[in-house]
C-alpha cells in the first residue's frame, strides 16, 4: 500500500470504514429484529383442569395462611396480583 496515491487510500480506508458500518447496523437490525415483541406467554405445565386443581389445593395449603384466600395481602404478605 505505502506505493499508492494518498487520495487512493484515504479513499480505501473510507470504503473499509463504511463496510464495517453496515455490517455492525446489519448485525444490530438483525439481532433487534430476533428479539423483538414481548415473550411470549406458555405454561410450560399445559392447561387442563386436573394441573388447575392441584396448583389451588397446594395454594390453599401452603400459601393462604401469608397471601390470603384469593392471593390478596393476608396479614403478613403482600397481595400476589
């Protein structure tokens, strides 16, 4: 390169400078673009009536004496919801 026209070269680097550029706002787009909207809501468990009763029962067992009956502020927790 040292035998090149300075212009030449400066031009060179500007090109390679820009190159890098696109390719990092590409790559930034496209990254943005994969994560975009909010996640998406699943039950990893599935939603039957059989899992809704027994996650009440274990509620009604082990958290209702701090929550309170619907998940509202009992006496020593805050409400849930």
């Amino acid at each position: 390169m040292s035998g090149r026209n300075p212009k030449i070269r400066l031009r060179a680097l500007a090109l390679r400078r820009n190159g890098l550029i696109v390719c990092l706002l590409v790559s930034t787009a496209v990254v943005a673009w994969g994560q975009s909207g909010p996640p998406k809501d699943t039950n990893p468990l599935g939603y039957n009536k059989q899992l809704i009763a027994e996650g009440g029962e274990l509620y009604a067992h082990t958290c209702t004496a701090c929550h309170g009956v619907n998940g509202a502020a009992g006496e020593r927790a805050p409400a849930l919801a």
